[in-house]
C-alpha cells in the first residue's frame, strides 16, 4: 500500500467509498472507517498502520496548503 488510492481500494474492498467533495474531510472519513475495520479484526496491523500513516501524511499535506492559501490571502487582502 503506497497511496491514498491503495487507502480507498482496501475500503471499496469491504464496501465503504468515501467522497464528500472536502480531501481533508475525505481523508479524515477514511481514518475513521479504516479504524472500524481494525477493531472489526477484518484488516490485519500491518495494513491498518501502512494505511493510517498514509492518511495521516496526506491530511497534514492538505491542512499545510490551506493554511498556505489562507496566508496568502491574508495578504493580499
């Protein structure tokens, strides 16, 4: 697993597709039913921990251009 991509396919596998139109509150949907399977005992650690940091990378890359763009508006504003 390598991607937020690799993330949605192992969701899909089990049913659950995520897409609100936010990536952040996407992401952060992803983390919550991806902690359901672990507890559920239906994914295994090693995949839980791959996908959760990928998640958890991907979010903090989404929150730094936010807060980026808001600066920048700031600004120019």
């Amino acid at each position: 697993m390598k991607s937020v991509y690799d993330v949605q396919q192992l969701l899909k596998k089990y049913g659950t597709i995520i897409y609100v139109g936010d990536r952040l509150a996407d992401l952060e949907l992803m983390e919550d039913e991806l902690k359901e399977l672990f507890q559920a005992q239906l994914i295994d650690v090693k995949d839980y921990q791959m996908a959760l940091l990928i998640l958890r990378h991907e979010a903090q890359i989404e929150r730094e251009k936010r807060e980026k763009g808001m600066k920048e508006q700031w600004n120019n504003g």
